[in-house]
C-alpha cells in the first residue's frame, strides 16, 4: 500500500513539474529556392526552441527573437486560417511554406498582396538561420 502510494505521488509530482512535456510548437516554415543553401526547415517552439533541418539548434532565440515568433504566430492567424496562397511572380528566388495551429500559408519572396506578416517572416527565418541555426543564409 506504501509502495503504490509512493508512486501515485511520484506521478503527480512528474506531471505537475512539466517532466517529459515538451513546448508547444508556433510554426514551422519550409524554405526552398534556385539556390541550394535556400532550402530550410525551421520549427520554433514557444519557449525558444529552433529546430533546423531536423536537428535541434545548440543555441535559443533570445528573448527579444521570442516575443518577434509570437508577434508572427499571432499575426499569421488570419492568413494560415484561411489558407492563403500567393503566386510567385516572374524571378522569384525563396518559396515559403508555412504551418501553425490554424492553418498553412504558401508564398515567394516577391508574391503580390503579401501580408505585412509574412515580410515580417522573412526576416526572422533569415535572420534565426544565421544566427541560430549557424546558417550562411
């Protein structure tokens, strides 16, 4: 009887500590191009977390780069929801794809009509690829 309430209240002292849960996730967005260093795969999760091309980035986003992903995930709402999709016009060079909670949205670096959101996206999967994934581009 000990033994099994020692365990109870070691399960319910794991779970309430977070143990083995991990963040959620706020998007994921694959890039690809022309030009073979354009291909990426970015997963970034709410705490931080980057995972590039699959493998688990040795560094985080700083704080500031944390509240950026959220301002995006939030401000991607309306375009994933409906599932936006922007042609690329004549001399695209990067193709995006990008997946959260509410849905997808596909777009080229220089689609017409693009959401201020998804400049805003750019620049942070350029700027989390070199500086978090190690990136060159």
């Amino acid at each position: 009887m000990k033994a099994a309430c020692l365990l109870c209240a070691t399960l319910v002292a794991m779970l309430l500590a977070g143990c083995g849960v991990g963040a959620a996730d706020l998007f994921l967005v694959e890039r690809s191009g022309v030009n073979p260093q354009a291909h990426l795969t970015l997963l970034v999760d709410e705490e931080g977390g980057v995972s590039c091309n699959g493998h688990l980035a040795r560094a985080k986003l700083s704080d500031p780069q944390i509240i950026k992903a959220r301002e995006i995930q939030e401000d991607l709402q309306k375009p994933a929801s409906s599932n936006l999709s922007l042609p690329p016009r004549s001399g695209s060079v990067l193709h995006y794809y990008v997946r959260d909670e509410s849905g997808t949205v596909r777009f080229s670096d220089n689609s017409a009509g693009q959401p201020s959101v998804l400049q805003k996206l750019q620049l942070f999967v350029l700027q989390a690829a070199q500086e978090v994934c190690r990136l060159p581009e």
